[in-house]
C-alpha cells in the first residue's frame, strides 16, 4: 500500500487506497500452472455433481485449454484424448488406445470402434455407475475427417449420454468453429451443452507471476508486448534479459513466436490477407472505419463487416466513449487491436519481415523496438489500472464497476462507470498533461456526467510484492 501524498493536480491532499494483487518477489514455484484455480474449480465441481455432463471448453490457441484439462484430469478417472488431422479410422484408433491406457482394461485393449458414437457408448458402459470424463481436445480436427460428426455426437448424448455417469468435454483452437458449429442455435448441438467456457488470456496481475527472478520493469514489459498468454509468457527465459528473449524468440525466423500470428490467423480464416491488411492498419493508430478502409483499400462497408468479424474472435475492440448518452448508436466508436502480441506484431513484426528474413532482426530490435519501449510501458500500466478498479471499486467508492475502459485524454488515459453512475477517472504516472490542461480535461468530463469525478493516479513501485501504487484524489 502506498503512503498518502499530495493530490497530483496540487488542489487538495490525496488518499491511500488498496494496491492491486500482489506479485510474489521470489522465483515461479516450481509447478507452473498460473491463475487457473478458478476454471479448476468449476471443472472439479461439473465432475462432482452427480449428473451427466456436457462442457465446452475454447479459446486461442496457447492460451492454456489443453494444460488446463491435462492438469484437472490428474488423479481421476478420466480419457484424455488430443485428436490429430488424420483420417478418422486413425484417430478412432488412437481414441481406443488412449481408453485402455487411462482405464487400465484389458478389453479396451482389443476393441476397435467403427465410429464415434460406438467410441462413446463404449465409454458409457465402462463408466458403469461411477463418474468417468471423456476429454475429445481438438475437436475442430475430428469434424474436418467427419462433417457429420456433431449430429452423432447429438443422437449419441440424446440417446445414451445423458443417461449415463460422463463428463463429456470438446475442446477446440478454432473459436469461430466452436461458436458457430457447437455452440450456435443453428448446431445439431444447440441445447446440449450443460455448460461453456470460453478460455481468456490471464490477468495482468497474473502474467507478473512468470518473472520472479526479473525487475518490475522487464516483467511489465513483458505483458506489455505477450500480454496474458502462457504459452507466450512461458517462452522468455529468465535467466537472459528480455531483450534478448525478443530477438531470439520473436525477431528471427527460428523464433517460437516469429509466425505465431500468422498460424493463428491461418486456423481461423481461410484467406487471412484482408484481416492481416486491416490490423496492420489498425496498429498503426488508425482507429476509425473510414480511415482503416481508405489505408486498405476497401469501401466501408467492407471493412465493417471483417472488423465485426474480428471483434467476434477478440482480436479487436470497439470502443465507445463511456460519456457517450447513446452508445448502441454512437458514431464515436473507435478500433483498437485487443490482444498485445497482435499489436506488437503488426506494429513492429510485419513492417519488418524482410530484414527479420535477412537476418537482421537485431536492427529491428534496437531502431524501433526498444525506442517504443516507454510507450508500451506506460501503455500496459494502463491494463493494470483498469483490472485495479474493477476489483477494488466497492472497498474504495462503496459501489460497483459497470464499464470501464480507455479514455481519449491527454492526462486520464481510463475511465470506470460505477453503478451509482459515479465515474472515476484512472491517471497514469508517465501519461502526463499540464497542470492547466488535466483540469480542463476534467472540468470537461463533470459536464458530460454531471458531476465530478473520483480520481486514482496508479504508478509502478519497486515492491515487487506489491507493485502498483494507488493514490485517491480529493474530489473537486
């Protein structure tokens, strides 16, 4: 917790408030697995509650589903199964493999399945009348062998599974699929599952648990360019600087995560190059749909439709200002690339491909990525300012967080909406204006809402357990 000092505007003093969740100074514990205990949890209460079960679990690509459900079947009785893009009759082999192994049963060593819902029901009746989970990763992959698939899956459930002692679990990377194809109305599915997930990348808080042994600094820096995503976060090698973690990792054609985005935008899309166009456009700062279609080269309405696409998946974000009066019709919506990786890619991979190629990703690292570090930074202090209000809004003001989000001023980078239509104002130490122009800045913003607003000022630490500081302003 930080220790009260002047009001940042110098018209009143200030107030401590509680800091964010803290992150632990010492090394990652030796068991990887971060931030999930919630998802754990809701698992572990579906495989507890005595009924048949129908869970759909999906998300990016390496945002943690597979070490997800790997670590909740641990110590149960449980088929975990990650399909391959085989032939089916390959894949029901390799089903039948892996249910002798998890079951340890001599039958299951000798059967063959000729398809699906002979694969489950076989299952079932192995279940008996204790709880058996059937994990099905990679769903997407047994759909392209079999088209037909999620309607066996329907008569299967329909006809033997909601009977039996399952916990049947699809995974799938390819969310468009898994929202149209398991989840949507239009699905032979619909109405089936007995619950959802759609996997996040972690907090931010969250993501500072990865680099125990670095300074706050290099940790934040590190959200700021991966952002919440294990798999990405897990790549950087503590025991080199994170520099150097970016030009192994990211700036040179080897790297793990060099054609990351590229793969993921192949898995969702079959001809990705109007989506790379549009958010290449987008991470250069264009943020509204005349300005993105006029740099793409399409007409607007065009570009709409691919921007809703992609506001669909999570990449990007539309955005209104809070102080809007009618947002469903506001014409103030602005873009904004949703995911940090993305943004990083598309603001300092892609311009770059043919050096990064040429070997000379060490220029591209010293011209224009660091120089962008101070920006990133205080960028990502942002992120950590927005998950401080939410959680801690009814401790400070007595009242709830409804929305929040970016704000386009020049001294208050964020503003949060409370549920007694209070706002407050989220100031970033580094996002600074001048005395004058921050209290026009917020003279403006008490005319739009009626009232002035609370106001924190968030600003980094050297406490690593408790890295971000909070100061309350007086109001007025």
């Amino acid at each position: 917790m930080s220790t009260p000092t002047s009001d940042p505007s110098g018209t009143g003093p200030a107030r401590s408030a509680p800091t964010s969740a803290s992150a632990s100074s010492a090394s990652p514990p030796d068991d990887p697995f971060i931030g999930r205990a919630r998802e754990l949890g809701v698992l572990a209460e579906l495989a507890g509650s005595g009924r048949p079960e129908f869970f759909v679990l999906y998300g990016r690509r390496r945002v943690g589903k597979t070490e997800l459900l790997q670590r909740f079947c641990e110590g149960r009785r449980a088929v975990y199964f990650l399909a391959a893009q085989v032939r089916e009759k390959d894949n029901l082999a390799a089903f039948a493999q892996a249910t002798a192994e998890c079951l340890d049963d001599p039958l299951a060593q000798t059967v063959s399945f000729g398809d699906w819902p002979a694969a489950l029901a076989f299952a079932a009746d192995r279940a008996g009348d204790e709880r058996l989970v059937v994990v099905l990763d990679e769903f997407p992959y047994l759909c392209e062998a079999n088209k037909g698939l999620p309607s066996q899956l329907q008569k299967f459930w329909d006809t033997r599974g909601k009977k039996s002692s399952l916990m049947l679990v699809l995974c799938g990377s390819q969310v468009s699929f898994m929202e149209r194809e398991v989840l949507a109305e239009r699905s032979p599915l619909f109405g089936r599952r007995t619950a959802q997930r759609r996997l996040e990348p972690l907090t931010p808080a969250e993501s500072l648990r990865f680099f125990g042994d670095w300074d706050l600094r290099q940790r934040v820096l590190a959200y700021a360019i991966v952002g919440g995503m294990p798999a990405y976060l897990r790549r950087f090698d503590q025991r080199v600087d994170l520099v150097t973690n970016l030009g192994r990792e990211i700036l040179r054609p080897e790297g793990y995560l060099f054609d990351e985005v590229q793969f993921l935008l192949k898995s969702e899309f079959h001809q990705p190059a109007t989506y790379n166009s549009l958010l290449g456009a987008v991470a250069k700062g264009l943020d509204r749909v005349g300005d993105i279609a006029a740099e793409v080269g399409v007409d607007s309405t065009t570009a709409n439709k691919y921007l809703s696409t992609l506001r669909e998946l999570g990449l990007v974000r539309r955005s209104v200002p809070l102080t809007d009066p009618d947002p469903l019709r506001s014409r103030k919506g602005r873009y904004r690339i949703a995911d940090r990786f993305l943004s990083f890619h598309f603001r300092h991979v892609q311009p770059h491909l043919s050096l990064i190629e040429a070997g000379r990703g060490e220029r591209v690292l010293t011209e224009h990525v660091v120089p962008d570090f101070e920006r990133l930074f205080h960028d990502a202090v942002v992120d950590f300012a927005l998950e401080h209000v939410a959680l801690q809004a009814g401790d400070l003001f007595g009242a709830e967080v409804v929305e929040s989000g970016r704000h386009d001023g020049a001294g208050v980078p964020a503003l949060a909406r409370l549920d007694d239509d209070r706002f407050v104002a989220l100031q970033v130490a580094g996002v600074e204006a001048e005395r004058a122009e921050l209290e026009a800045e917020l003279a403006k913003l008490a005319k739009l809402t009626g009232k002035p607003a609370e106001r924190l000022r968030y600003s980094l630490s050297d406490d690593l357990g408790a890295p971000l500081k909070v100061e309350r302003a007086k109001v007025g």
